[in-house]
C-alpha cells in the first residue's frame, strides 16, 4: 500500500515539476529524497514513508513556483486528499513542508526529526558542485547577473529585490548558501556537506581570482 502511495507521489510531482529550469525540476526532488533517505538511515530516526512523503512533495507548494502561496498550498491539499492517507499523516506532511523553507527554519526550531532530515536533504541539494549548477540556472532564468562588483553584499534579499537586479547570482552564495552548512540540524548531513562547502569555497576563490586577472 505504501509503495502504491509513493509510486503515485512520484507520478505526480514529475508531471508538476518536471519541465521546471529554475533548478526545482524532477531530479532536485529525487536527490532530495535519496539524500533524506540515506540521513534517516544513518541516524536511525524518523519515520521513513513520512520522510520520503515530505521530500518527494517538498517543493510542490513553494510560492516562486506558484501564482502565490495560497494556490501552492491548495496544490499540496488537492493532492494529499486524492491520495489514501490518514488525517494524521497529511497533517504531518503538510507540518513538515510548511516549517521546512530557509526562513520558516532559520528562527525556529523545527518540531520533529523528520522535519530536520528533509530540511536537510533539501539544504545539501543548494550547495556544493550541485548547488553551483542550480544557483546559476536559477539566476539566468530569473534574469540575474552572474556577478556585479558594483552590488553590495546584504544579509537578507526579498524575491521582490532579486527580481529588480538588487543583487547576482554570486551575491547569494554570500547571503545564504554559506551559510548552510552552519544550519544542518543531524550529524549526517554535516558530514555530507563538507566535502560540498570545500567545493563552494575553491569555486569562489578561482572565481575572483580570474575575475581580478592573476589567475596562475
Ligand atoms: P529549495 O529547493 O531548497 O527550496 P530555493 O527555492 O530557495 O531552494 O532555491 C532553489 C535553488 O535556486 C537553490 O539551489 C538556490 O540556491 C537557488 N536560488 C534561489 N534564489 C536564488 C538567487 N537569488 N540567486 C541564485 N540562486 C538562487
Ligand atoms: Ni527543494
């Protein structure tokens, strides 16, 4: 019965997600999943179907894919109903997609383990080589420079700022993919993002230095 769920979930989002470029497409969700469900594995916590549920639709309801968060909501809802599940199982899901976003988690801590695993998941698909890849697709897609001098550095960004070239795609690495690393809730996932946050850092250096001329 489990495996029927699952299977129809993943039917679902890759027909929702699947022709996505702004780096949320079918293969983000499945590294997503295989990286939560690797987490749940080693860490010998959570509940696996709940976990993979929550991974697989994490990014259905998500506002910049979505006329506006309420319609992606309603998405996620629409979905869940048509779908054998107990109450208590969709309300779960939803509970964990809804406190799992970069700012829903940055200031609170997050109810349950299964919470903290795909949020970590998630986290660890933003950075390293795979999270370079994404942050420029994203940034192209959206219109954004790769790089300006010129911009400064700022802490917080609003979808609304971006938009209006208030800042580049290597400006985000600064504002929030960095700082991943520091956010991870399980030991696991801090493993697994070492070698990634190395590869970030090499990026960044070679970056400035070919874009400052004294490339060796
Ligand atoms: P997630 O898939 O973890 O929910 P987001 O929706 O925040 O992540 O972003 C999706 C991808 O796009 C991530 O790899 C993220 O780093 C990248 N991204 C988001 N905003 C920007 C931005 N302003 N500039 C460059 N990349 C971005
Ligand atoms: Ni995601």
């Amino acid at each position: 019965m489990k495996d029927e769920i699952i299977r129809q979930t993943e039917c679902y989002v890759s027909s929702v997600l699947g022709e996505d470029s702004t780096g949320h497409d079918w293969f983000h969700v499945e590294r997503v999943r295989k990286n939560a469900l690797h987490i749940c594995k080693e860490e010998q916590a959570g509940d696996r179907f709940i976990i993979e549920m929550a991974a697989l639709l994490h990014d259905i309801p998500d506002e910049k894919l979505n006329e506006s968060a309420e319609s992606g909501q309603q998405k996620l809802e629409s979905f869940l109903e048509s779908v054998t599940l107990t109450h208590k199982e969709k309300v779960f899901i939803k509970q964990i997609i809804g406190t799992i976003s970069y700012k829903g988690g940055n200031d609170c801590e997050l109810a349950s383990i299964e919470a903290q695993i795909v949020q970590d998941a998630d986290r660890l698909d933003a950075i390293g080589a795979i999270g370079i890849a994404r942050a420029f697709a994203y940034g192209g897609k959206k219109g954004q420079q790769i790089y300006n001098p010129n911009i400064q550095v700022r802490e917080e960004m609003s979808l609304e700022e971006y938009r209006k070239g208030k800042s580049t795609s290597l400006h985000h690495f600064y504002e929030k993919l960095l700082k991943l690393q520091n956010l991870l809730n399980t030991e696991t996932a801090r493993k697994m993002a070492e070698s990634r946050q190395k590869m970030m850092e090499t990026f960044l250096e070679q970056f400035f230095q070919e874009w400052n001329g004294d490339s060796k």
